[in-house]
C-alpha cells in the first residue's frame, strides 16, 4: 500500500493497485494530442491563450515546449504576464525526469507546431454553438485514423500515456457527455467556471441532436480529439496498458469509447487533485457512471510552492492540462519521487523557464 | 556461425557477428522514409511508377501499401502490367511475419500518404541537373529535425531499421557521394542501368559545387532524403542498434552522416543480395571505403519463385526498395525463418495481392 501515500485511487481500485504495481517497471510513451475547435472563439470561454487571436497558438506552443524548453511558433514564453505558466510545465518536468518519451500527434490544430509530429490530416472542429463541429464521415475518419495510431504507438511501449491540448475542449467535452446521457459538470482552465456561458453554448448545441447515434453526436457537438482518441485508447487498450492523462476531456472520450468499444482491463485515467477535488465538477463520480476502471489522482504539491505562478494551479488555476497528471503519476512510478522531490523538480523548471528569454 | 548460412557478412564482420546476436532478443522497429527529388522526372531515370505522372505517387501508395494492404493515393495494385511487384511486398511479408511495427516519416514526398505518419515539413528536392536541389538552410532544417526523429524513434526500441522510397535516388546518392569524393558505381531498379543518363546528370550538377562543406554539397546535389536518414542515424545510434536497410541511397546517407557524426558501433546496413553481387555497381567496397561498418546481406530465395514477377527481383528488377533487405534480415533474426519460409511468405503475398482488386 505504499501508492496511498503517493496516489488518490477511486473507481476500480483493485485494478488501479494491479495497474500500479506492474507499471513501475515497465516502459512509458507519453502521446501528446493537439487539436482545436471554434468553439474556444467564443468570448469568455477559455482561459487557454491570452486573447483570442493568440488561443490557436497555444497547442503547438505547449508542443514546442515540451519539446524544446521554448515555443517556436510564439515569441513569449508559455505563461501569463502574472507569471502562471502552461501546465506543460508539469508535463515537461516529469517526463524529463524519468527519461519518458513522447511524441506530437497533429489531430485538427489550427496552427501546425515547429517540430516533426505525428500528422493526421484532420480538420479542427467547428463552432458548437453555431453549426455542426464535423461531417460524420470526419468523425469516421478520426476514429479509423486514431485506431491506427493507438495500435502502432501500442506496440512501442508498455503503457501508453495519452494527453490532450484542445482550446475550449471543456464545453464540447460537456455538450457530447450531455448528449450521451451522462450528467456532467465539468472543471474548467478558469478559477470562476464559467458555467452559465458553457451552459448555454450546450444547451444550443444539443438542440441540433437528431439521433442518438454516438457518430452523430460527436459531428454535431464534439471536436476531432474526442473521437480520435477514443480511436487510439480503442486498439491500444488491445495491447498495452493505456492511460488517459486528463480530466474532463478525458471523461467525454471515456464516454464515446464505450460506445465504440476498448478493453478496461487495461485502461485507467489518471490526473491531478486539483480536478478530483474540484467541487464545482463531478469527476469520480462521472468516470463512474461510464466505465469501471481506476481513476488515479496526484496531488503534485504546488500549494506549497515558493513562487506564486505555480501555487496558482492549487487555486483553481488550469488545474490540469497537457495530460499534467497522468505524466506526473508516470513521472513518479517510474522514478519512485514522491510530491516534495516533484515539487523541486517543478520549481526548478518553472524559474528556468521564468528567466529566460 | 548459424547466422553463416542466412546472411552474407561484409565490412566489419565481427561486429555483424555481434549485431545479429544480440538484435534477434530484441524488439525491432522499421520506419520508412517517403521524400522525392524532381531529378526523377528527368525521361529514362526510373523505374519507380509506371510513368511520369504517375511518379511522385510511388512512395505515398507505398506506405499505404505497407499499412493497408493495399494502395489509397492509386486505383491500382503496386505492380507492373506484366506483374511485377514493388519491392514493398518482400517488406511487408517480412514485417508481418514478425509483428514488427513500422512507421511512415514524410521528408519531403510531392504527394502525402492517406494515413498517419509523421511529418517534418521538408520540401521535395529539385532537379540536380538543372538546379540546386535545396537550400542549405533547408539541409540544415533537414539534419536537425532527422535528429530529434531518429533519438524519438530509437528510444521506442532495440534496433531502429531505417528503409526509404525515393524514386530517382539513386542518381543523387550518385552526385553526392562523388562529390564527397568516393568512386561509386550505383545500383539501379532497371536490368539495364541507365549508367550514360546518371553520369551525364551528375556531370552536370557537379560543376555547380563551389565549396567542400557538406551541407552546401548535398544542398546543391542531394535530396531532402540523405540529410534527413543522416540526422535520425546520427542521434539514434547513440540509442540503439540502428539498421540502414537500403542499397546505393544507404551509401550516400552513410557517407554524409560520416561527415556530421554518428556512432559506428550500434550501425549497420542490411540490403538484398541483389545489390551485393550487382556487377554494375560496388556496393561493398563503396560502404567499406566509407566506415568500418557491418554489412549484411540476404538473399530473398526468389530466383526459386514459382511467379515471374517475383523472380524478376534475382534477375536484376528493383533489386531493394522500400527497406526490403534490412526488413528480412530484421524478420529472419526475429522468427528463426530462412529463405526457403521466406519465399513461402512472400509468394503468398504476391499471390494476395495480383488476385486482389
């Protein structure tokens, strides 16, 4: 039981044990999904980007990061003017600190990232609260294409950890769980949720539903990353165990992978307390109600942090992203650091990327 | 010495002893490298499409060959009207014997596989015997984003087998390696090499070379190909094994990657004995002026073919292509196979595909 200390476990605990244990000496891919819907236009809505225009760079400039220690198709660096940087930050010393692989998979960005990545060929998402995101046949496509990804980045790993940048991928994760029945309230990247404007952005999308076919659900309120990587967690569960780093948007691709099938044995999610204690979302209890696999939680200790930027995250503030938890629980597995080493880690990364240029 | 009776060893023969030792309890991993040069368009240079249009779609419906089974960017099978194959069956018989995972990179292709791959962003490379074939910026871009592919790809695996299409190639690899200042006589996919048509090409783009340094070479009478395999060689050998699975093009990545570093104690080439007894080139003697590298070669067993189109591959058609040397050699490591089960999978293969529609 030495994990309690470490880890949050909910869900299929007996599995997340099981999960556990044989992960820590296995190998790790992280796979980092970057996408976009037009939906993230919508004033208010996300805090993912500091104005509008600069929202469709945040994807490729979180890649770039991850990849280079600085963005390429950005000047600045990744982090608000107060200071609160991407949770790339998270990602990027965890994985650098347990030597974990990772690779960019292109599934509809708006803006191409400057670095070699997995390209998909689909298109971002429409504007949910204006017209349809997709044709069925993209959906079709993502999932067809998404299957071939998993399989093959399966193949490569013992456990393929799955991470998601989608602008606005909050309101068009809630809009395709409301759809599928699900009774959901999701987290959000804002301290103040703006569940009112999300509410409403759903409620006329849901009015386009006119089968309950989950295809169709996904053309007409959810975005590429959503049936993409159910596509991938379809074929990889098949093969290697999987982890989908996330929160919310993970619970929507939960939900649309149930439909299209995945082996759970293999599966479990995994991501920071800042999500599962978030009161003004139900994530345990949404998991639950789609699949019964183990929902694995990390409180990555940024409340005690010196610098203010990353105390943020323990706030409120973009709480997950970047599939941050699921790389941290890797990160530590792997490793055998607990919160404090990672906290360090964190700081030291977070003040190199503050000081430069 | 059971490895005696499979393979013929060249080169540092010791080291070959070592390699097929320890790579055959390993995982391996085949990434083919689609990228075209316009000096293909050049009447008479090839024999990589059926005709000119029809060219640039020879390494596109190649992978999509390799992945699915059949052919997406062409209406037709990848074969001659007479029946002769692209090399690409040997390849993918001997992959999948071996469950051995493969990944499409585009360096440049004029046209883009229907599949995921991974994507660079290099542009195709122009005709040498008119212009130079890049710029030297995009030599450079072309070696940079080969290493962060190749250490990416190496740490996925035990031995990375690197195969390539590039319909006119070999001219290039011609140009550069002479520019380099090694004698070569290269191979060619036709029985009949078009000797007087490359020399008289590379006579032509040689005289345009004003300066020694490699990348103003291989920009000025290169293609996106050889800075790209030479970037992934010279970071994953740092990694793991590495495999050049290739003929004549292999020699000119070998002899630039010479020039920018890589570890010559994980490398190795793999081709066909169809490119080891080529009277009209000098494969071995060209690899060995170049590094103190093993060279292994296998023979398919194809001259024992009961289908021509097979057969043809012993009697001087294509000879390699599309990685199929290194790809058997990495599938008989792998499964204990020897030509004998080797023909078997590969005529099963042919006989799927020229029955197919």
């Amino acid at each position: 039981m030495t994990f309690v200390r470490k880890f949050e476990l909910y869900g299929n605990t007996d599995q997340a044990q099981n999960f556990l244990e044989t992960a820590k000496s296995g190998k790790f891919l992280f796979s980092f999904v970057i996408s976009y819907t037009e939906t993230c236009e919508v004033p208010g809505i996300t805090f993912a980007g500091a104005d509008k225009d600069s929202i469709p760079f945040t994807p490729p400039a979180d890649a770039e990061y991850l990849h280079y220690g600085y963005c390429k198709t950005i000047d600045n660096i990744p982090m608000t003017p107060d200071g609160k940087p991407t949770p790339g930050v998270l990602t990027k010393s965890a994985l650098e600190s347990a030597s974990i692989p990772h690779m960019t998979i292109n599934a509809g960005s708006k803006i191409l990232p400057q670095l070699p990545f997995l390209e998909t060929g689909l298109s971002f998402g429409k504007n949910i609260s204006a017209q349809n995101a997709m044709t069925d046949y993209q959906v079709s496509r993502a999932v067809d294409y998404g299957r071939i990804v998993g399989r093959n980045m399966a193949s490569l790993t013992d456990c393929l950890v799955i991470g998601e940048s989608i602008p606005g991928g909050t309101t068009t994760a809630l809009a395709v769980l409301r759809a599928l029945g699900f009774d959901a309230k999701v987290s959000s990247s804002m301290p103040d949720n703006p569940v009112e404007l999300k509410n409403q952005i759903v409620n006329s999308a849901l009015k386009r539903i006119d089968s309950d076919h989950p295809y169709s659900i996904v053309s007409k309120v959810g975005d590429p990353m959503i049936p993409f990587v159910s596509g991938m967690l379809s074929s990889a569960s098949n093969v290697s165990n999987v982890m989908l780093a996330g929160g919310t948007q993970m619970t929507a691709v939960l939900a649309f992978a149930s439909k299209i099938g995945f082996n759970l044995n293999n599966t479990s999610i995994g991501t920071t307390s800042y999500i599962t204690n978030d009161k003004s979302a139900n994530f345990v209890n949404l998991v639950e109600q789609i699949a019964d696999i183990p929902i694995i939680s990390v409180d990555p200790g940024l409340k005690n942090s010196q610098y203010s930027g990353l105390k943020a995250f323990s706030e409120g503030f973009a709480k997950e992203g970047v599939g941050a938890g699921g790389s941290i629980i890797s990160s530590m597995l792997k490793t055998g650091n607990d919160s404090t080493k990672f906290l360090d880690l964190a700081e030291k990364e977070y003040h190199r990327l503050s000081t430069s240029l």
